[in-house]
C-alpha cells in the first residue's frame, strides 16, 4: 500500500511537469514511479511520452544553438560562434 501511495504521488508529479513542459523533471518523476511499479502500462506509456518530448525539445535547441554558432562563425564574430557552440553541447 506504501508503495501505490508512492508510485501515485510520482505517477501524478510526472504528468503536472510533462504537461507544464518541465520535461527533465517529468521524465525523473515518471522514472520513479516506473521503478515502483515496473509492470504498470499506463507509467511506462506516460515515461515514453515523456521521454520523447524531452528529445524532441533537446533535439530543437541544439540545431537551434548550432545554427547560430555556424552563422556568427561566417560573420567572422568567433566569440558568440563560441558561446553558441558550447550552448549547443549543452544539449547533448
């Protein structure tokens, strides 16, 4: 009973963070609750759910930040070509 209480509370925070686009924290709450209850489909659907919109997102800023660091780095402004670099190794 301790364990569903737990896995409700994690279960329910994954969703509120998946839908207010907190992906990170999503994807660690439905995590944990996925290792309460490993065999529940509704956990592991929602943890797929989230996983991938925390890809997509992931995915989106990286091309975002590399294509700035590629056009300051054709305008000859080597500093932001850096910093817009180094942002996009965030993401990965």
């Amino acid at each position: 009973e301790q364990i569903d209480a737990e896995h409700r509370v994690a279960f329910a925070e994954g969703r509120a963070h998946l839908e207010a686009g907190s992906y990170d924290a999503a994807v660690a709450a439905l995590e944990k609750a996925h290792a309460l209850k490993p065999n529940d489909a509704d956990t592991a659907e929602w943890l797929g759910t989230a996983r991938a919109a925390k890809e997509k997102r992931d995915t989106l800023e990286y091309a975002t930040a590399m294509a700035a660091g590629r056009e300051a780095a054709a305008a000859g402004k080597h500093r932001a070509a850096r910093d817009a670099f180094a942002k996009a190794l965030e993401w990965k």
